[in-house]
C-alpha cells in the first residue's frame, strides 16, 4: 500500500476483494487460510483476499518455485472486458467489484495486461461523460439504474457533480439578485 492509500478507506476495502489463486505448495493448516483449520494441498484453487495475495505472488520457496499462482479475477476476465469494449455504460460494476477502479488499478500494478489498462481507461472516460451530464442536469432519463451501475469512485464523482451543480446555481442567483438590486437603485 503506498503511502497516500494509507488512510483511504475505499484504497482498504479494495484490498480485501477476493482474487483467485493456485497454490503450488501444499499448506499446512497452521496458517488457517480456509478458516477451518484445514490444510490447503497443493493444486488446490482458493480465492483469497488481494492484500494476503499480493504478499504471497512474490514468495518462493527452496526450488525457486513460487508459492502461489494468482489468476485474474472474472470481474477482469475477457468476457467483461469485451463487454466494456462493447458498452460500458450498460456494466454493472456494483455487482462485479464495488471498488472496480481502484482495485483495477492495483491489479494491475501485479500483471502485465496493456489490454485491461486500456478497456478500464476507455471505460471510465465514456461513463464518466455520463455520470457529469446525469450529475449536473439532474434529469431522470437514466434514473435508479443508472445509478446502482456505479462503483465507489463514480458513486463519489457523481456527488461531486452534483454538489457543483448547486453551487454553480447558488452563485448565479446570487449575482442575478445582486444585478437586479443594483438596476432597482
């Protein structure tokens, strides 16, 4: 984690998704990674939370093995990658991550995928032209569903838009009062 994600809540949270990982050790069940107590045997395929992950990748034992092998998880697979391609605004990213963007960025700080960086990129400029429109016109033409599409971080643009929305009017009743007082004197 770096520095400036130290107290950043969503930076936390989005460290705790579950990332699908191949253990290429047997575990002994000390280290209780299912819960139970049990040992995790070698080839076995568990979704851990992506901090203890990002820990293990870099692991290896004596043979220069690494311990783990970490997979991408679905919410970043192909499928939903060709489906950002093809529409992004009709995503459901509450359902995928709730912290899509930021833990995509975390992710990819670990895998090499120049396709995933450009997809999320693209994705994130065409919804963010719609979530500052739907922010600041306050229409109900994309309504509820729109909004329960969002993730964390376009949850948070989306009040900021709002709020400048208001403000932006506020100001500018403000100043046709102050106009139309001083054309009344």
């Amino acid at each position: 984690m770096e520095n400036n994600e130290y107290y950043d809540i969503d930076s936390i949270l989005a460290d705790y998704t579950k990332i699908p990982c191949i253990f290429q050790h047997t575990i002994g069940s000390q280290v209780n990674l299912t819960g139970d107590e049990t040992a995790v045997p070698q080839g076995s395929r568990l979704e851990i939370p992506f901090w203890l992950a990002k820990a293990m990748v870099n692991l290896t034992l004596e043979d220069q093995q690494a311990l783990i092998q970490m997979e991408l998880p679905k919410a970043f697979g192909s499928r939903v990658r060709n489906a950002l391609d093809a529409s992004p605004s009709s995503v459901d990213y509450r359902l995928l991550c709730p912290f899509y963007y930021i833990f995509g960025h975390k992710l990819l700080k670990l895998v090499d995928l120049p396709e995933l960086a450009t997809v999320l990129e693209s994705s994130f400029k065409i919804r963010l032209r719609g979530i500052m429109n739907f922010s600041q016109s306050g229409s109900n033409s994309m309504g509820q569903d729109f909004l329960q599409r969002l993730d964390e971080t376009e949850k948070e643009l989306f009040k900021s838009g709002q709020e400048s929305a208001i403000q932006l009017r506020q100001w500018s009743n403000n100043k046709l009062l102050l106009l139309s007082h001083r054309a009344g004197k």
